[in-house]
C-alpha cells in the first residue's frame, strides 16, 4: 500500500497565518500594557513583518509606543508561541485530504515542538492522519533533512521507501535527505520558496502547483 506523508507548513496550509494569528494574541496580551488598541498594534506588526521580516518585530513594536525592554519582548515572545492559533487548511489541502482518506497519510514537521502540535490540534488533522512526525521531539538533529522519522514511518507500515511519497514546498531541505534512500518526493510550489531555484539533489521528483495535481 503506498504512504503519503506531507509538510505542514505551507503544504497544507498557508503558515503567514499562524503568524498573523500569533501578533493578534500578542497585541491583545500588549494593548492594555501600552494603553494601545489591539487592532493598531496588530495592524502595526503586519506591516513590520511585511516591510523587515519577523526577527525585530516585537522589539520594533515595543519600541514604537516607547516600552521596548528585554522582559517584556520576552513576554511577548511566550505569548506568541503559546497562543491557540485559528488555522484553516488551503482548500485544495481540504481536497486533497478528503480524496485521499482511505490512504495511509502522515505528517512530517519540523519547528518548536509544541507550537507545531497546536497547530495539527487548530487544523484538526489529528483524526484525518496516522500520526503527525514532530522532528523536534526526536532531538533538534532528526529535523529534516535528517531521514530519521521516514525511515519510522516505513517501519510503522511495513513497507520499502519507494512506497512512500513526501510532498512539500522547502527544497532547501524538504527532499535532499531522504531521495537517496529511495523515497519519492513532490514539491508544491507555494509559500516562501516558490521562486527558489533547486540543483539536482535538491529539487524534488516533480513538482505540482496546487495539491489538486496530486
Ligand atoms: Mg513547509
């Protein structure tokens, strides 16, 4: 029986969201700290993601509305990754999931162990996929392209690496592991690393612009 096992992030569904939902819980946790509505503040962090990336934002925000310190960026950095995000699955995702339900699925992610849980809890694929393979609890080594949780997969199933098809969109690390063992790999050309160009070793078997080509 083939094994289709798929990325979160950006696979599934669109990961700018879990973002923005996380400046939202942070500018809530932050409004009545700065005396700032939290609709100004999120608004604020969206367009500091947009302009600078993620790494400053805290600290920009902070400092904007003149309360910038180590503490309170810490602060806002726990509430971010504790929030409960709102996450919906991309609607080909949804298809896709639907027309695959008799296949055996799974989930590979890589990411802080926790905050990637919450987001298979928000999405509710829990009871749609076998298990959901959080590198991160495996020691920060077996996050891709380590082949660590594949070769566990297979182990699960029974079954050779070639019966077993990874999709995702990451050709930093998505499929360079793991293709010389044998397994199959799709990348989905969405998210950050759409425009990335990949060598040989990199780029995975096929590429695929929506999961509807699946
Ligand atoms: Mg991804």
């Amino acid at each position: 029986m083939p094994v289709l096992v798929f990325d979160l992030d950006d696979t599934l569904y669109p990961e700018l969201s879990y973002v923005h939902s996380g400046f939202r819980a942070v500018a809530d946790f932050l409004s009545p700290r700065l005396g700032v509505p939290a609709e100004t503040l999120a608004a604020g962090m969206i367009a500091e993601e947009t302009a600078q990336g993620r790494g400053q934002v805290f600290d920009n925000v902070l400092r904007q509305h003149g309360h910038w310190s180590k503490a309170l960026v810490a602060a806002c950095l726990r509430t971010y990754r504790q929030h409960r995000p709102i996450l919906s699955l991309f609607p080909d995702a949804e298809r896709c999931l639907m027309r695959f339900a008799d296949w055996p699925l799974y989930i590979v992610t890589d990411g802080h162990k926790e905050v990637q849980a919450r987001k298979v809890a928000a999405l509710h694929l829990a009871g749609r996929v076998r298990h959901a393979y959080l590198t991160n609890r495996y020691g920060r080594h077996r996050a891709k392209p380590d082949p660590h949780v594949f070769q566990l997969i297979c182990q699960r199933e029974g079954v050779m690496p070639e019966d077993v098809t990874y999709v995702g969109d990451n050709v930093r690390k998505d499929f360079v592991g793991i293709k010389p063992l044998g397994f199959k790999t799709i990348r989905i050309i969405r998210g950050n690393y759409a425009h990335l160009e990949a060598d040989a070793a990199h780029d995975a078997d096929r590429s695929i612009q929506t999961l509807d080509e699946l």
